[in-house]
C-alpha cells in the first residue's frame, strides 16, 4: 500500500492509473468542481468516470461543478455524473431534525479509514446507480479528503441499494498520518 500523506493528487492520480492499467480496470473518480477529475481525465488512459455533487449539495440550485471542467473531462472521452450521494442527502435530511440514520453510522465507520476511503467507495456506488459501470465488476475507485484526492481502492461494485454487496479488494492508497485523517 502506497502512503500519500506527503503525495500530490497528480502523484495520486498516477497511482491509480498504475493499479488500473494492471487489470485494465476502469476508473471513478470524486471531483467537487471537477479539477480533480479533469486531471484524472487527462493522466488516466483509460474509462475514467467523474462524479460530483449533486445540484443544491451546499446552496439551493446551485452546482459545484465546473461547466469548463465538465467538457474537458468529456472532450477527453471521459464522463461526468452528478447525482445523490448515498452517505449524505437523506443523513443530512434526518441528522437536521435531531435523529441519527443507519448510513451515517456506516459512513462514519468507513471514515475511519479516512475520509477519501468513504468517498471512494460512495463515488463507485454512484457510478453503478447510473449503469456507468457494471455491479460486481473490479473498477479502481478515488476519493479526498477536502481539495484533490489522497485514497485508491480497487472496489468490487455494487448500487448503493446493495452496498453491502460492494468489496473493498484492495486498498492501493490511503493517508497513514491521523493528522492527515480528519473526521468530518
């Protein structure tokens, strides 16, 4: 296992397209406003999936993705998806009203690990949602904690209405430092 601590997300990026271009996997990657993902787009020769926030995750009616970022990543043969994340919109709905929901106690667990190791393995259950990739298939997953990218998990995919059908086969990348480890 690689520790990125100390690694840009270029640097982490390449790792990923290593560990993919092993198996010829395909690649999902997190992108808040899509400048992780058009870097992905441009370092990784291979499918590369982009998921970003659904519309309204911070303001209402609004999208954090880049409009510029998006025809890039497509430009490049990539593909972009914004939809639901799993872990958060319906969480935030209950947590907002003083209850406490199953997927937060999951989130949390795999927070653990670190924060990129839950978006990793979201951003792969979002990516099976939309039918980008196949369920039961091995595909590299990237994921951040804040700003660019720090985690790589070879995941098995599942929807996220069968997440527990999802396998973490691998953790390629991850930070090691609980500095580098906040929980949020």
């Amino acid at each position: 296992m690689h520790a990125t601590d100390d690694r840009s997300t270029d640097e982490v990026l390449a790792i990923a397209a290593d560990r993919a271009a092993e198996d010829d996997y395909p690649v999902v990657v997190a992108s808040t406003t899509g400048a992780t993902g058009e870097a992905a787009a441009e370092q990784i020769d291979r499918q590369v999936t982009v998921v970003g926030h659904a519309a309204g995750f911070d303001d209402p009616n609004t999208q954090e993705f880049d409009a510029d970022a998006r025809a890039a990543i497509e430009a490049a043969g990539g593909t972009v998806l914004t939809g639901t994340m799993p872990f958060h919109t319906v969480n935030r709905a209950i947590d907002g009203r003083g209850g406490a929901s199953p997927s937060t106690v999951a989130a949390d667990t795999l927070r653990l690990f670190g924060q990129g190791t839950k978006v990793a393995l979201e951003v792969v259950t979002i990516a099976a949602d939309a039918g980008a990739i196949g369920v039961g298939q091995p595909v590299v997953g990237v994921g951040g904690t804040g700003e660019g990218c720090d985690t790589v998990l070879v995941v098995e995919a599942a929807t996220s209405a069968d997440l527990f059908e999802a396998r973490v086969r691998e953790v390629v990348a991850k930070p090691t430092d609980p500095a580098n480890m906040p929980f949020y």
